[in-house]
C-alpha cells in the first residue's frame, strides 16, 4: 500500500481492534480472527478494494499487531473510545432488504494469474465455515446494497467467480439493527435466520459485479506499492474498461499529491504497449506499427508533458521517460513528437538515474531522426 494509504489504514485497524464489539461478533478477548478483521475493514468504502493479502502484509510490517492462530491482537495502546468513530445508538430501520456476501468455501479462492499469499488456505476456508456457522447465533454484518455485500465477498474471496450474496427482508432481522463505524452501508444484526436467507441469482449480479471489479482494480491501481501487483491490477483494469477511459480516469491522477500514486500512475499508462505480445519465430512488424493500437491518447500525454514540467520527484520523472518511450511516435502521436523531444531533453540534466538519462536520451535521437526528410 502506497505511504499516504498506511497511516489511516493502521489507525483503523487499530480501531477495530480497540473496540470489536462495535465491528464483529464473538468472544474477542484473544484478539479478532483476520476473516472478521478483513470483513469489517472491507465494510468501510474507502477500504472496500483491498485483499487478504494487502491485510496480512500491512500487519507484517508492524510490529505493533501479532497474528497468532487466524487471530490479530493489537500489542500497543488502544484508542481512547472518543476517537473510534462509534456509531453510538444509532439503529436503522425501515429498508425492505439486506444482503450478506456469502463466500465459497471449498477452496481458497485466489484467483489464477495473480500471485496471493495464503494465510493458510486450510485455516482460512475453516474461518469462512466458521462464519456461515455462526449466522442465528451471533450477530452478522448485514449490508443495505449489492455492490457493498459483492465489495466484501471479492474481499473474503479474492475473486468474484466463486463468490454470491444472500437477501433477508428487514422482517427476519431482530432489531436493533446498529450501523457499523465508518460505514454508510454496513449494520450489525443479530439472530439472523439461515432460513430467512434467500440466494441472489447470478443474473441479478453480472452487471453489479463488472462495477465492483472495475472499482477494485482502479483502486488497486492507484494505491498498491507492490510491483508486481501493481502491473496486474493496471493490466485487468484496462481489460475491462475501454483504453481511453482508463487513461481518463489515470489521468487525473497524476497531480496526486502522493508520489508514489503518480509512479503508479506512470506504470499502468505504460500497461498498454508494455502488452503487447509477439509469436515466436514470426515475422516482426516495426515497433511503431506493432504498438499503434495501444498507443496513449493524445490528450493524456499531453497531461504526462505538463507534469514533467514541474515534477521534482525521482521516481516520478523515472516514470514519465520509461511511459513516454515506451509509446509510438509515428502514428497518432506524430503531432505530439516535437513537444515530447524538447520536453525530455528538458529532463535529462534532472534526472540522478543514469539509466533513464540514457533512455532519454535514445528516445530524443529517435524522435529526432523520425522528423527528418
């Protein structure tokens, strides 16, 4: 997770865990069980993107939290219970239906083609049974939409194909039925009923389901700080969103004020062309011709130029000579060459990387010799 995420990602961690009877159920003396730590996490929108993994490699890097057992135990002060956020008394009522993510639990349920941590699968799938064990008799997080209950079930999944939702009308749910910190769409029920539960067919899910996938990977995108995850959340985010709304929605964010935001920015725009794949043995096409249709827009490398005109940060100006020469100049992008050229000329006394130094300068004699008769 980039830096500007971790501080208010450990504090709410620390929240819960300063107070798990206002987010999960069960006897919590011997810390909270990471299934439950994630479902509550995930509840909360601006967390609604992460994984298990993103959960357990920010609780490694501290040393404040210990995992002992499929359970999180905070070894440091707890919050003060004015600073937790708490819903107070609040109840809701009134809502015809709620719905429960409702997992699979015959397999650990990472997906193929990203690489995920297992925490461990046999641990993790007994805690997911433990959870529909416990519904109607202790209380359950319920949620009032399905793109929230599909969020939290991507979460305990890690991928939607193994992953429903269960409906209950609010006549099956014992009152009160009390909101959760920080979420708008997350309450606390007791004595929900397996009987009173109804399976959301999957023909109701395909649309919520391309929203919510799309919403992970663009989160995903931005705020992850692992590389290798990094490029496979920026590669599925391209497949399922057409190329130049992808770099519209990226392209807004290369004034983040986190830097490591605007890398992660500069990497997935470079997603497109770096994709680009050949056949072994084949006749190859020129470059130009080979990445054409991945080409960026012209409109997002004009925002990658005027950001490089002020940009301080190393690996932010790294960022904008690898995404820059990794684009074809000969098409589409002709018209852009000339300001490209004198712009990363521009850059090469500023840059401290040799290695973008001379990438930077191979792209500006490229670009050179393209404008000659």
């Amino acid at each position: 997770m980039v830096p500007s995420r971790e501080h208010s990602f450990e504090k709410d961690i620390v929240a819960i865990l300063s107070a798990p009877e206002a987010y999960v159920s069960g006897d919590s003396a011997g810390g909270v069980s990471l299934l439950q730590l994630l479902e509550a996490l995930a509840a909360i929108p601006v967390w609604s993107w992460i994984s298990r993994e993103i959960l357990v490699t920010q609780l490694q890097m501290k040393t404040s939290f210990e995992m002992d057992g499929g359970f999180v135990r905070f070894l440091g002060q707890k919050l003060p219970g004015e600073l937790l956020n708490n819903a107070g008394d609040k109840t809701q009522r009134g809502r015809a239906i709620f719905y429960l993510p409702d997992p699979e639990t015959s397999q650990d349920g990472y997906s193929d083609g990203v690489v995920f941590e297992t925490f461990p699968s046999d641990l993790w799938c007994q805690q997911l049974r433990a959870r529909h064990a416990a519904i109607g008799h202790e209380r359950t997080l319920v949620y009032t939409t399905l793109d929230a209950a599909l969020l939290v079930s991507w979460a305990l999944c890690g991928n939607l194909k193994m992953a429903h939702v269960r409906a209950v009308p609010n006549a099956a749910i014992s009152w009160p039925l009390t909101p959760i910190p920080k979420s708008e769409v997350a309450f606390m029920a007791s004595a929900v009923e397996p009987r009173d539960l109804k399976q959301v067919p999957k023909t109701l899910l395909s649309e919520p389901m391309d929203k919510v996938l799309q919403f992970v990977w663009m989160q995903q995108t931005l705020f992850l700080d692992e590389t290798s995850a990094q490029t496979v959340a920026a590669k599925y985010l391209f497949q399922i969103m057409p190329q130049a709304e992808a770099e519209s929605f990226l392209a807004a964010h290369l004034l983040d004020s986190d830097p490591s935001v605007r890398v992660n920015v500069l990497h997935a725009l470079s997603v497109p062309t770096s994709s680009i794949g050949f056949v072994p043995g084949a006749p190859l096409p020129p470059r130009n011709i080979r990445l054409e249709h991945a080409a960026l827009g012209v409109s997002t490398v004009s925002a990658i130029l005027a950001l490089a005109e002020k940009e301080q940060n190393q690996a932010v100006l790294d960022g904008i000579v690898a995404t820059l020469s990794a684009q074809p100049f000969e098409g589409v992008l002709r018209e852009r060459a000339p300001e490209v050229s004198t712009t990363v000329l521009g850059l090469i006394p500023r840059l401290k990387s040799a290695q973008s130094a001379r990438d930077a300068r191979k792209l500006v004699h490229e670009l050179h010799k393209m404008a000659e008769p």
